[in-house]
C-alpha cells in the first residue's frame, strides 16, 4: 500500500495538472491588454501554488490516515482477546436478553427479540431512515419531475433485448427466489432471516425479473402507485401497533398480543407482522432504489 | 507494538486496516464514486469490528431450539448483531443518496473529478453575479470556452482538448 502511494506522490509531482486555465490565459492575452497579462500571470501563479498544495495535501493525507490506523491497531491490542468468554462487552444486558428472550418476547430468534420487541422503537427509526432516504432519490433522480428542466437528462432508451440465457435463467430462479425471500420473512421469529434479509432477497428477485424481460412487465406489478401505497401503509402499520404495545407494555395493561408458545409458526405476539411490515418496506426501497438509479422512474 | 496481542485480536486488527484503506481512499482519491467507495469500505469496517466484539469461541448464533430449552452461556451475544442490523440499512440509504446526488452532479457538470466540480461551480457562481453588470462576464465566459477550443485546434495544448472539450456550456446550464 505504501509503494502505491509513494507512486502516486511521484507521478503527481512529474505531471502538471491539466488546468484549462492556463488555455484561458492564452486566450485572453491576445484579446486584450494589460489587465489581461496580469490576470495570465496570476493564474499561473495559481496554478503553481495549486500543484504545491496538491503535493502538500497528499503527503499530509497519507500520514494522517497512517497515523489514525497504527494508532487504532495500538489501542486494538489492549483489546481483551478475541473471542474470550469472560470478555466486558458479554455483560449482564445481553445475558438479560439471552435468559428471559424467549418467555418475554416469543421468538426463538434471539435477535429478532431484540430488534423487533425490546428495541423496536430503534427499528421503527431505522425503516424511517431507508424511507427518508428513499424520498430523497426519488426527488434526485426521478425523470417526471426533471422533464421541464432545460438540460433534462436525453432520454434512456428502452430496454435492450436481453439475453436468452438471462431470460431462461431469471425464468427459473426469480420465483424460487421470490419462495426463499417470504419465507424468511414468515419464519424470521423461529430461525434465521427476518424482515430485513429476506426483504433484500424479495427484492433481489424483482430486480432479476426486470433485468430480464424489461421495466415494463415488471412495472404492471409494481407500479409507483402500489410501491408508494405498499412502503406508507407498512410504515404505518408498524408505527400504529409499536405505539399500542408500547403504552400497554408500558403500563402493564392486558394487551391483545401474547407471546403464545414459541416454537409455532402463529406465536411471539407482534413479531411476525412487523416483520412482514419491515420486509415490505426493505423489498419495495431496494426495488425503488434500482429502478430509479436504472431508469429514474418506477 | 505487541505483535502477538495484534494475532490474538486479527478480526479487529483486520477491521482497523480494511477502515484505513476506505479513510485513504476517501483521502486520495478525486473521482467522487472512488470516495463512495472508500466510504462504504469504511462501514463495511466498523461492522466487522462490531461483530467480531459480540463473538465467543465455541458458542452458537443466538437461536433457541424449541425442543430443549438451552441455557444462556450457549450462545454468542445477540446485541452486536443487532446493532450492525441497523448499521447495514442506515449505510445503504446513505450510499443510495450520495450515488444520487453523484448522478445529478455528474449531469450537471459532466465530471466527477471533485476538484474541477468546484471550479466549474465556483465559475458558475462568478458568472451569475458577473451577469448583472451590463458586459456581464457571461459573455467574455462564453467566448473564453469558445476560444479555449479554438486553441486548442491550433494545435496548443492537443493532449487536454478532449478533457476540455467535455466541459459544458455555460448557457446550458440551469440557474
């Protein structure tokens, strides 16, 4: 890593910077007088002092970010050892979690416990972050809005035909795709998966699908109408039932949601439906974020 | 430094360098997806180290059996891989925006070298004050890039006509 830095530093002090500055200067010398020739020898003094500071830069950047790593891996081996059982992060809080998970919250999945019911409040947060984020590259990047602009973006030709072996493949695997991504959703509280990774999966095989046969198919399935009705409605959904089990837990009121018998598929009270309202929401963003970065429109 | 205290914690020491290598990248580097990069190197970093944190040897993923009814000391710590949820989903909308905003840079500008971005910008904020003033500097703007084209075909300067020839007119450019 070094050497290629070291390298770098050379060549940036071999070449001169390509400044189209110096081509204005030219120019401009030409054209007019006095005023002209002293603006010429300014910008390359410019240009001279921009290439110090460049060199200077670079040296400085390259051992800051040398001095920040040998003073992390420093304090990394103070670290008690990797792995040790008797280590300060395993305290009592995670042991709480890991004791008393399964009679308090229902799921067999320890850490769906956790993100789902006992920091549920966080993840409500976090949906809320990816959704915000969303709203933001839609507003970026969306081509209905911009058509008006005077240097709207030329537009993206349709689809190219794609390849008979993608076609044949996506054929294949999308639906078997589709059949893993629901059912980690659904069974995200008795083992691995959850709203998240099977959300991403869900929306991996919607992403293979229009890839292969095309915007427009894909787009009677997803319209922009649905994708916006199927993000704000699970959004909602987990808002609406996360403050209803807060104040009932809260307040030690009876509450409609019990953990039933973990290890059913019909139990841990509100874990599954957030999941699905979280892997809906994952699967239509991550969708979202694909066609607009491909096409800028859903 | 104690070599053998850097091998008995070689995940985080990883984690540490893969966090270097996205800060120098970040550092370095003028294209704008390259610092992208560099900054989800540097998320990817944090964590491996976060998960590495929640590991104990010998001990299983945090997944109860519904069968028999295990004991705590059987499994890892459920928090880390928590948090590192999160982590994911908020670095993912954050790589999401900044690509976006990348693309809108990229069709403004025609660029993604971050230097000549503020340049151009800086010009374009000069220009539109210039433009007030009766021979606005919109004007001579506008005949320096032509003229910088025609110097170029003159045969000064060849190597960089093509660079220059990708910066974008002025007057195309939405105010």
């Amino acid at each position: 890593m070094r050497n290629d830095l070291d390298r770098d530093l050379e060549r940036s002090l071999e070449e001169p910077r390509p400044a189209h500055s110096r081509l204005d200067a030219a120019h401009l010398h030409r054209h007019d007088g006095r005023i002209l020739r002293q603006e010429a020898a300014l910008s390359a003094r410019d240009e001279q002092a921009q290439a110090v500071f460049t060199v200077i830069y670079r040296v400085l950047a390259v051992l800051a970010a040398a001095g920040i790593i040998l003073l992390l891996l420093w304090s990394v081996t103070d670290l008690p050892a990797f792995g040790g059982e008797r280590n300060p992060a395993d305290n009592e809080v995670a042991r709480r979690y890991l004791e008393d998970g399964v009679r308090e919250g229902g799921a067999l999945n320890l850490v769906a416990n956790i993100i789902l019911d006992y920091r549920a409040f966080d993840t409500l947060g976090e949906s809320n972050v990816l959704f915000t984020a969303a709203c933001a590259v839609l507003l970026l990047l969306r081509r209905q809005r911009r058509a008006d602009l005077p240097h709207a973006p030329e537009a993206i030709e349709a689809d190219p035909p794609a390849d008979p072996v993608l076609r044949a493949g996506a054929a294949l695997l999308s639906p078997a795709i589709l059949m893993l991504g629901l059912y980690l959703i659904l069974t995200g509280h008795l083992g691995p998966g959850g709203g998240f990774s099977g959300g991403a999966v869900l929306s991996g095989a919607l992403i293979l699908y229009r890839c292969a046969f095309g915007g427009g198919r894909a787009g009677q399935l997803l319209t922009y109408r649905v994708w916006r009705g199927a993000t704000f409605a699970a959004l909602a959904f987990y808002a609406v039932s996360k403050a209803y089990s807060f104040f009932t837990g809260a307040n030690g009121l009876p509450s409609v949601f019990s953990p039933g018998t973990p290890g059913s598929l019909f139990s841990a009270g509100l874990i599954p439906p957030l999941n699905i309202a979280v892997g809906l929401v994952v699967c239509c963003i991550m969708y979202g974020f694909f066609a607009l970065f491909r096409k800028g429109e859903m | 430094m104690d070599l053998q205290a850097l091998l008995d914690n070689r995940a985080e020491a990883a984690a540490i360098i893969l966090f270097g290598i996205g800060l120098t990248t970040l550092l370095l580097h003028r294209n704008l997806l390259k610092k992208v990069i560099g900054f989800s190197f540097m998320d990817s970093a944090i964590f491996l180290f976060l998960a590495s944190e929640g590991y104990i040897s010998g001990r299983a993923a945090p997944i109860q059996s519904a069968a028999s009814d295990l004991p705590a000391s059987a499994f890892i710590n459920p928090l880390p891989a928590g948090l590192v949820l999160t982590g994911i989903v908020v670095s993912v909308s954050v790589t999401a925006l900044m690509l976006s905003l990348t693309v809108r840079l990229y069709e403004r500008f025609h660029t993604l070298d971050l230097d000549r971005i503020v340049r151009l910008a800086r010009e374009d904020a000069a220009v539109s004050v210039g433009a007030a003033a009766p021979v606005g500097k919109a004007e001579r703007k506008a005949g320096t890039n032509a003229d910088a084209g025609a110097a170029v075909s003159a045969g000064k300067a060849e190597q960089k006509s093509e660079k220059d020839a990708a910066l974008p007119d002025p007057e195309r450019r939405d105010r």
